[in-house]
C-alpha cells in the first residue's frame, strides 16, 4: 500500500523497500519524548509512544490514507502487531490494564463501516496481557474531520465531544490508542474524560506523530 510494487512471498500489507524506509519513532526511548511534551499541564500522561513519524508525502501517508479513507481494515492490526513487538518487552508497558481506542462518532463509523483503532488496540491488548474495550469513551458529537482544521480551532479544547460512559476501578492502567498525533487535542479530551476515574493511571500508544 506504500508503493506499486507487487508484495512477494512474507510480505504483508506493504513491501520490505517501504518498510526499510518508514521512520520510526517508537519516542519513549528518547530523552526529548515529543509525544509525552504534547500533554504537559493538560493532562496526566504516565508513558507515551507513537510507530511512526507522519510526513505529509510518503509510505506511512500512504498507510494512514488507506486505512482511513480507502476501506482497508487490515492496516490497523498489522500496524498493531509491528508496534506491539516493540512494547511487549518494555517495562513501561507492563503493567497496562486495559487498553481504550479514542472512539469515532456513530455517523462517521458507519460511513467507514469501524473504527480505523480497534484492531490496532486490540493487537496491543493481545500482546500486553491487556483487556480491549470500545464502550468506556464515546464520541456524542461528531466533529469536523481534525485534518481539516487549522491549528488554533484544531487545539480548542474547551468544548469536548467525548463522554465517559463506565467507571474505571481506581488503580487501573489504561492505554489510549489513536491513529495520528498533531497537536494533541482530541487524546487531551479523551484523558480528561478518562481522568475522572480517580487513582487511574494512564498511557498513550498512537500509530503515527506529525513532524
């Protein structure tokens, strides 16, 4: 999905040329750990983590654009998979409960026909011993599409869409997923929402960072 090669024998979802080529992330390994700088004083991040950079040309665009727009369900666990290789060893992530994708408006869901995170989270959830569950946030109003917006209506967090439906047990440690990472507002809302839940603790995982 990165290019017009044809896969060949192993390969899945993209050539090993793109694979060699999409930049890594994996920022909680690094001092400067620009995912976790996003949530300083909005919200109370333990650990966070994306797959990818984001660049507005090139394989993980590609990536992102198929999983999102084209109907090709299969990306958001093969990237699940990739990143939970690099997690299911990592001390940071050992001792996440629970594993929470940002949900997407019923409307926009049912045009796309799921939700472009579940099968990301849910491959995270296999891999870290974890429990997967969709019902905890939803999405009550559906919004502009993020990527559309400019940055200042992209960073109001004042009025927030997302609701918390079920009470998480104090101690619990969750993982909210999320595809793409700009400025950070829509997992800020998510958190806050989620951060009702007294004595949580709470992780970010995200297939891909803006750069």
């Amino acid at each position: 999905m990165g290019c017009t090669r044809s896969l060949t024998t192993g390969e899945q979802v993209i050539c090993t040329v793109c694979r060699s080529e999409i930049p890594i992330a994996l920022n909680h390994l690094e001092k400067d750990d620009k995912v976790k700088e996003l949530f300083f004083a909005r919200a109370d991040v333990q650990t966070a983590t994306s797959l990818f950079y984001y660049e507005k040309i090139g394989v993980v665009q590609q990536l992102i654009h198929q999983l999102k727009y084209q109907g090709r369900e299969e990306v958001s666990p093969f990237l699940g998979k990739w990143l939970a290789a690099a997690l299911q060893n990592d001390p940071a992530f050992q001792d996440i409960d629970l594993v929470i994708p940002v949900p997407v408006h019923p409307k926009r869901r049912a045009k796309r026909g799921y939700n472009q995170v579940d099968g990301f989270g849910k491959e995270l959830a296999v891999a870290l011993g974890a429990r997967f569950r969709e019902s905890v946030l939803i999405k009550s109003r559906n919004t502009i599409n993020q990527a559309q917006l400019g940055q200042v209506k992209r960073s109001d967090e004042t009025q927030s869409p997302y609701e918390l439906m079920e009470q998480i047990p104090r101690g619990t440690h969750i993982l909210l997923v999320d595809d793409v990472i700009t400025t950070g507002t829509t997992l800020a809302l998510c958190a806050k929402e989620l951060h009702k839940n007294p004595g949580i603790q709470l992780s970010i995982a995200t297939m891909a960072i803006s750069v």
